[in-house]
C-alpha cells in the first residue's frame, strides 16, 4: 500500500493516477521536431500555419482546462477523465488518417480539448488522495512524469521524422497507458474522491483561514489564487522565450539548425529534474527555494542575454530549466490549498493552470509588440535580455515577499517533527 497522509491507496491506484501525466504536456510541443518534415510534404504550407499547430492546442486547452476544474466539483470525476482519454487516443489514431495541414490543426484541436479535460486531473487526483509533506512530493513526480513524457516524446518525434510523416503522431497513442489502467482509478476512497465541501476548521490540509479583509469568492481565497496565477504565467512567459526565440537568435549567427533541438532539450531535461527530488531539494533550500529558483533563471536569461555562445546557452537553458522546474510542483501544492475545502481543490489547481497556458500563446505578442515598439528588430537577443531585466526585478520581490503566501515554502515540509499546534495534518496511518 501507498502511503499518503490519508487513507492509503494501493500501488495499482497510485499508477493510474500517475499515467495521467504522461499526456498533459504533449499537445502542440511534441510534435515541434517534424515541423520541417510537414513543410516537404506540404510544400504550400505558409509558415503561419506550421505555427498554428504547435499554438491552437495550447490555446484551445485554456477554456477545457476551465470546463475540467468546474466539472470536478461534480460526482462524475472519473467520467471526464475517461472522455478525456477516449478523446485524446481517438485524436492520436485520427493523425494517421490525415492528408493535409488543414485537417492536422482541426485534429491537434481536438487533441487540446481532451488534454484541456486531463490536465487538472493530473494534480487534482493527487492532491484528493494525499497530504501534507506526502503531497508535495507527489506534485513533484508528476512534474518530472510529465516533462519527461515530453523529452522522451521530442526524441521519438525527431527519430520516426525520417520515415514515414504519419509514424511521429504515433507517441499520441501513450494514452493508451492511462487507458489501460483507468480501471484502477474507481479504487480511490469515495470519501478522498468526492470530500464535502466543508468549512476551513474542519478541513486541515488546506490553507490557513482568510486573513482579516482577505476576499473569498466561490470557495477560494482570491488574493493567494491571483498571486499563484502571476507567479505562474510570469515565469513561464520569463523562461518560454528560451525555445521560442532561440532559433532565431542561431539563425541570425549561421550556426547549426541542430543547436536549438540541443538547447530545447537541455531546457526540457533540467525542467523534469527537481520533480523527482523535490522534497530533497526543498529540506536543502528551506525557506529560501523561491528566491533560488528566481536567481537561477535570472543567471540562465543572462547567460543568453550578454554571453550567447553555443556552449552558454546550452549552460543558460540548464539554470532556467531547473529553476521553472523546481518552481512547478511547489505552485501546484499551493494552488491544492487556495480553496476553504479539499472538494475544491481540483478548481483552484484548473485555474493556476490556466494561465501557464495563457502565458504560452501571448509571449510572442508580447515580445513582438515590444520589440516593435523600441525599434529592436535587429536585436537576436532582445527577448532575452527582457526577460533577464523582468526575472531580476521578480528575485528581488521574491525576496522581499518571502514570507507571503506565493513565495513561501511550509515549514513541515523541511522539518522533521510537526509542532503539534501547527494544525497540521495528523500523522500518516500506519502500513496496511
């Protein structure tokens, strides 16, 4: 049996719960590596419409991710993960029957809807059925679950790229896996799966009650949600820009194409990292993970910013990668904690996530309208130095805000004991 500061759950549960990961990132982003192979086999594809199938998904998860939090609060949970899989495998097999670009995006759309059905999901279930120090290192594995799906799924992208155009679409039938072991999923406690929506007293593993003046609204506490939202869309849009603008960057100097699949991959590999050590990482840093976090993607930006060599930004990819990844399990635990019950929790983590998403399609608006704005077209690097000038302001207010709600890390989660009047969660049961 799994342990999880509740009820405890049996390994066949705890699987099923986790291949649910494997989907969440791979809408949009997977398929990047076989964008030049599209372009041979449709040669009257404009880039415009290359871009659209890496950015509709992203864009079209938004609103599912929203629908999915709000269906949560349902007793139907394991009915729309099931549509959500049945979507996204149906959407995998219906690639191989595609025969232009047009109807590549319609179904990439679809893909998004199902992944925008799933993706909640993915920590919503964990923070159902776990609490306390055992929750956060949960969120720190489907992290690394995640991110390491969509390594894995660039690699095999570029590799099939060779043969046949249709066989990359092929790592959309991983969902198959979670398929597969949805069965398991009805052994979650019903108690865990459906908890009441109850006040903050009686419901421990939530944050601590509103502050005086502090809003509630719809049973979350909207200051702590809105400060997570920020954190979130801010350092994805700060750390982002490294795979969207780096191709342009080595283009600009004549290196190689094969440069930026490195870089990517690099960004991607150090982001999955902290997710399998968080807890580890977490009892080193204590109080301090933030500001860390925040200083090793300043360091990152930098490095592309004033020292773009091939060798820097492949060390520049590495900091901002683990900083953003070190920062993704600890906003998901936070975010389990913004409603004044556990029945809410799956909503307020649907919207933190949502503007992870909002961040991906409004970077290059962002950078772009600037970039027009200050007459920096000729600038390779003016992305990146924004971005070091914004995340070098953002250490500094993680700094001063360390003891705020979005920036800092419960004490319990680095330290041994509990302090019986923390109002902490009870001890974990014992073993089964």
């Amino acid at each position: 049996m799994i342990q999880t500061g509740k009820a405890p759950i049996s390994l066949m549960t705890f699987c099923a719960i986790l291949s649910i990961s494997l989907l969440v990132n791979l809408p949009g982003l997977a398929v990047t590596p076989m964008l030049g192979t599209l372009s041979e086999v449709f040669p009257k594809t404009t880039q415009l419409e290359k871009q659209m199938l890496t950015v509709l998904p992203n864009l079209v998860i938004i609103p599912f991710v929203l629908l999915s939090g709000k269906l949560s609060l349902s007793r139907h949970k394991i009915g729309v993960i099931m549509a959500g899989l049945l979507i996204f495998m149906a959407c995998g097999m219906a690639y191989f029957f595609s025969d232009s670009m047009m109807m590549l995006i319609v179904v990439s759309c679809l893909l998004g809807g199902g992944a925008g059905l799933l993706i909640p999901f993915s920590q919503g279930l964990i923070s159902d059925t776990f609490a306390g120090k055992y929750r956060m290192e949960k969120m720190g594995l489907v992290s690394g679950i995640s991110n390491t799906s969509l390594v894995a799924a660039t690699f095999v992208v570029g590799w099939l790229s060779h043969g046949n155009w249709h066989l990359p679409f092929a790592v959309y039938l991983i969902a198959v896996i979670p398929l597969a072991l949805s069965f398991w999923l009805k052994k979650i406690p019903r108690n865990e799966l459906l908890p009441p929506m109850a006040s903050p007293s009686s419901s421990p593993d939530v944050a601590a009650p509103a502050a005086t003046g502090e809003k509630v609204a719809g049973g979350l506490y909207i200051g702590r949600l809105s400060a997570l939202m920020g954190v979130y869309a801010f350092i994805t849009f700060a750390t982002i820009v490294l795979s969207l603008y780096c191709p342009f960057l080595i283009e600009k100097k004549d290196w190689s194409p094969s440069l930026t699949g490195t870089i990517t991959s690099i960004f991607f590999l150090f982001i999955l990292i902290p997710g399998y050590a968080i807890s580890w990482i977490v009892k080193i840093l204590k109080k301090w993970t933030f500001i860390f976090s925040a200083l090793i993607m300043t360091a990152g930006l930098a490095l592309f910013a004033f020292l773009p060599l091939s060798w820097s930004m492949c060390v520049g990819a590495a900091f901002a990668g683990f900083g953003y990844g070190l920062c993704q399990p600890l906003i998901y635990d936070k975010a389990s904690r913004t409603s004044i019950s556990q029945g809410k929790s799956t909503l307020a983590i649907a919207i933190v996530l949502s503007a992870n998403y909002i961040a991906i399609v409004l970077t290059p608006f962002i950078i772009d309208g600037l970039r027009s704005l200050l007459h920096a077209h000729g600038n390779g690097t003016f992305a990146f130095i924004v971005c070091f000038i914004l995340l070098a302001a953002y250490t500094v207010m993680a700094f001063l805000f360390r003891n705020t709600f979005a920036f800092a890390v419960n004490k319990s989660y680095y330290q041994d004991k509990q302090p019986s009047s923390s109002g902490q969660q009870p001890a974990p049961a014992k073993k089964s």
